[in-house]
C-alpha cells in the first residue's frame, strides 16, 4: 500500500466516481478519460524560489495502488465509490509534468507546474501539489525577503524549536538555506545537509548561577569589588568556550548583561580573545543595537560582533538596519516558519479534451488561467554584458516566444516527469546559488511586472463572455438580488 494511504479529499474521490459513471459522458466519452491538464500557482507571497521539487517525487513515488482495507473503506462510503476505489485498485501512473526549474525565482499567481492525464486520476492529485510545495515556498520566500532586508549580514535558521516536530524542522533548515540563510541551530539538519551549524547559550545557563547569591563567601575581581552573579557566569564561558563565542545579555536586563559582559571580557587576556559576539534577545531591538554598539566602541571592543533575535522578520530587520546598520547578524526563529503567512499553492483546471476551461470568480483577480500555458522570462543585457530581466510574459503553449525591447526570452516550464522518468534535482548548494544569481538580475524584485500575452487575455475574455450567457433566461426562476 502507499505510504499516504488516501492522499486525497473525499470530494477528490467523489468526483473521481462520478466521472467514471455513463452519466457523465461528454460526446461518448467517459469525463473520467478526458486530457486534462491542471496548473499550480500560489497566491500569497509576491516572489519566491520554487522549491518543493523533491517533496513532489518523493509523493508519486508513493503513488501506488491501495491495499484491500483502504479499498474496501471507499466501496463502504454512502456514496458507493466503488468505481473509483476499482480504478485506484489497480492504478498505473499516466501523468506527465512540468515544472519550473528548482529554485527559479516565481511570482505570486504564476503557474509553477501543471500535470496532464486523464480526468479522474489527475485531478485528484491537488494534495499531492499543494503538500509538495506550500511550505517550501513559505519558508524560501521568508527567508529570501529577510536576506534582501538584511544584505550582507549573518543570517541564522532558530526555528526548531518552533517547529512542531524534528522532521518538519529539518524541512525548514533546507528551504530557508537555499532562500539565503547562511546557517542553522538545528544540529540533525546541519549533519543531514551538511552545512555549518551556530547556537550557544540560553538564558537558563545564566539563571543556574544564581546560587552564587547564596554564597557566603562571594567571587570578587581584581578591585576587591564582589562579582555580580552574571559576571561569573559570562567569565566561566568565556573559560569552557575559548576559540570563540556569544555571549546572551538580556537575562536580567541588557545594561546589566552589556556591563557584566565588558567586566567579563577585560578579566583577562584569554577571556577577551573568546568574545566574538554579543546577542540581544529583547526590547527594541534597534535602539538596543546601537546602544551596544555603542557602548563597544566605547571599551575599546570595536571587533566584537552583534547579533539581533526575538521576533524578527524582513520588515523588523529593514527597521534595525536604519537605526543601527553596523549590527552583524540575526537569528530567526518563530516568522520563518510558525507565525507566517502561508503561500497559498493553489491546483486549477486549465484544459480538458483540447478545450481551455476557467472559474471565474466573485473576487477580482482570482479567475483562473485558461489553456496549456508556458511562462517566459524575458531578459535584456546592459553596455557592460550583464544580463538582467525585464518581465515575465504567460502565454498559451502554441504561441511563440515573445519579443520586444528585450534581447530574448527563456521558457520557465519543463519537463520534470514524464514516461516513468523525473528530471533530476540540483543539490542544496546548487539551488541556493542560483536564488542568488537571479536576484542580481532583477532590478526591482517588488515591482517586478508579470504579463499576459494577448492571445491569452483575448482567450479568457472570450470564455468569459461565453459561460455568462444564459440563452433560457430565468423562467421558473425567481430571483432575489445579488449583494453588491
């Protein structure tokens, strides 16, 4: 059996059935044989590296036929799906797919994939598509924002915590890596993908030396003065931790953290040497910065880097920025992944039996793309020879690569399964590279224009046009308005 099981809805299944049934023939032909080819897109994250690729193969390779009790539980619906759970039974993989190339920069409501196969299988493939690529084009479109905002900075994945469970963890180490990210805390997602691996201290560590209050006897530095409680505990990691660390300044306050870490610092020699960075963790996190910053210069700690955490996403690392651009770095934990706004991967008919299909809708803009459609990405190129890119066009798939004051244009959408075989998949390393090589050729990412060719537009209005013609009138019918 597949190791999904019923990877599907129940309208999946229902409609599966009922297009298998003699009722629902088209010109003699069973709806559930129709050519159909449905598209992904997602809706809700402006721009984003396409990524989710190897979570799609990994799915259809499960895809197999389903064993007698998973069977038997749709024959035993009220709905009778025994047509459906006969084809399931004994199921082959008559799809092909296309895709845009893993980590090909995507734009909110552009088609990203589409598969093509007879109606009643194919269209119950949504969850597959939706599972495959929502989350990791959330957690890469996050994380390629915050890289933007930050720039050259340290960019660092703590979100494992925050997660829900290990697996999910180690999913959004490797999609917030190839979206820009530089590093990670997560230590199973740094061995498995084998890159580098950051964290040092949490604010319990500096807690469990409160019992130095208790003691009678009390540490005191070379002045005679009694050593504050967080001091020890800032000198004996300093002690445990000496080719270089972080120290957390915020358990108590940030001004006590900053002074105890300064007093820690200057104790000696070795202890000095060990202090590479500073992490705050609360407050205004801008003023904080500069203030640290600040009171660095100010002891001649110029060298000693600072990292910001708590809450951080692109908008808040843009605010940090302006008010302290020397900060080095930032963590990011719970707006990478578990407080966000899905992508919203959508899974849309587009053609059946030859014939361009479309949902109009009630809410402007979310009409659906009729026809096998191709996306071009058109490219020009300065007086210096580098490249960059103008648009993106979408057009139908018979139509010609698009021209204009651009000096070519590449096709977006390929093969990636096809006769049993998938395109292979660039590596971690190989998809991140190239999030980065495009970024450099868009000279506004944000305002990034995304067009229909004509033919397309001119299609859509035309079925539009056609599908909102009733030549029976409402005889029989008694109508109530429509809200506005």
């Amino acid at each position: 059996m597949a190791e999904e099981g019923m990877n599907f809805d129940r309208y999946h299944a229902v409609m599966g059935n009922a297009s298998l049934k003699e009722e629902c023939k088209i010109e003699g032909k069973l709806l559930a044989n129709s050519k159909s080819t449905f598209y992904a897109t997602q809706r809700k994250k402006p721009f984003a590296p396409c990524v989710g690729h190897e979570r799609l193969k990994k799915s259809l390779l499960k895809s197999k036929a389903l064993d007698t009790p998973w069977l038997n539980f749709l024959r035993a619906d009220k709905a009778d799906l025994s047509l459906i759970a006969n084809s399931l039974e004994s199921s082959t993989f008559p799809f092909s797919i296309r895709t845009f190339k893993p980590g090909t920069i995507v734009f909110a409501n552009e088609p990203f994939a589409d598969i093509t196969g007879p109606f009643a299988l194919t269209q119950m493939m949504e969850v597959d598509f939706e599972h495959a690529f929502d989350e990791p084009i959330t957690v890469a479109s996050n994380a390629l924002r915050m890289r933007l905002a930050a720039g050259s900075r340290h960019l660092s994945d703590f979100s494992l915590r925050r997660n829900g469970e290990s697996g999910r963890g180690l999913e959004v180490t490797k999609y917030s890596y190839i979206g820009g990210f530089d590093d990670t805390s997560n230590m199973e997602a740094a061995f498995r993908l084998n890159i580098h691996a950051i964290g040092t201290m949490a604010h319990c560590y500096v807690e469990a030396f409160m019992k130095f209050l208790r003691k009678i006897i009390p540490e005191r530095d070379e002045q005679g003065r009694k050593k504050h409680f967080e001091q020890i505990a800032f000198e004996r990691w300093l002690d445990a931790n000496p080719n270089g660390t972080t120290l957390l300044i915020d358990t108590i306050h940030p001004r006590f953290g900053m002074i105890h870490a300064i007093r820690a610092a200057k104790s000696s020699s070795k202890r000095r040497a060990a202090l590479k960075f500073v992490r705050l963790d609360s407050g205004d996190l801008g003023k904080g910065t500069r203030w640290i910053r600040d009171m660095l210069n100010a002891n001649d700690l110029k060298d000693v880097g600072i990292m910001a955490t708590g809450d951080v996403d692109d908008k808040e690392i843009e605010r940090i920025v302006s008010v302290c651009p020397e900060v080095n770095g930032f963590g990011i934990g719970t707006k990478l992944a578990a407080e966000t706004t899905v992508a919203g991967v959508i899974f849309k008919l587009g053609q059946i039996d030859n014939v361009p299909t479309l949902k109009c809708s009630a809410t402007k803009g979310k009409e659906t793309i009729p026809g096998v459609i191709q996306v071009w990405r058109c490219v020009n190129v300065e007086n210096n020879g580098e490249e960059y890119y103008v648009k993106d066009v979408i057009s139908t798939i018979e139509e010609a690569a698009p021209t204009g004051n651009f000096k070519y244009a590449v096709p977006l959408l390929g093969r990636f399964y096809e006769a049993g075989k998938f395109m292979a998949i660039p590596s971690l390393e190989e998809q991140k590279q190239f999030v980065t090589e495009q970024v450099k050729k868009f000279k506004d990412i944000t305002n990034y224009p995304i067009e229909f060719s004509q033919s397309l537009l001119e299609s859509k209005a035309r079925i539009i046009e056609i599908i909102n013609q009733d030549e029976m009138g409402e005889d029989g019918v008694v109508m109530v308005d429509y809200p506005n």
